[in-house]
C-alpha cells in the first residue's frame, strides 16, 4: 500500500466554512437571546455579535487543535 495524502479540496473547505459560520452565528443568536432575557437593557445586535464571536474563536482553537 502506498502512502495516503490527505487533504482537503477547496469545496470541503467552503462548506466546512459555511456550516461554520451558520453554527456560529445560530448559537450567538441563541446565547443572546438567552443573555438578554437576564439583562433587558442590553442591545440585541451587540450580545448577538459578541457571542457569535466567541463561539467562532472556541471553535477555531477546537479546530487547531484537532489540526495539529
């Protein structure tokens, strides 16, 4: 048996980067949500963008890690 390359194509990585950002976005939506039930004055959109930011940056060590 010969010696296997693994690598992934550019459409692997489009759609890994898509469910990424769906997943991202979905659980920063869903954690803002959550966040501003507990405190009413805070805006939304910010919670929203800061959790989805978060949950991107776990996910981007998560896949460093598994990389390496």
């Amino acid at each position: 048996m010969g010696k296997q390359e693994e690598t992934l194509g550019l459409g692997s990585l489009f759609v890994l980067s898509l469910v990424w950002v769906a997943a991202a976005s979905g659980t920063g939506l869903l954690l803002a949500l959550l966040a501003k039930r507990i405190h009413p004055g805070l805006s939304l959109v910010r919670l929203w963008f800061f959790y989805t930011l978060l949950m991107a940056s776990l996910v981007a060590v998560v896949f460093l890690l598994g990389w390496f």
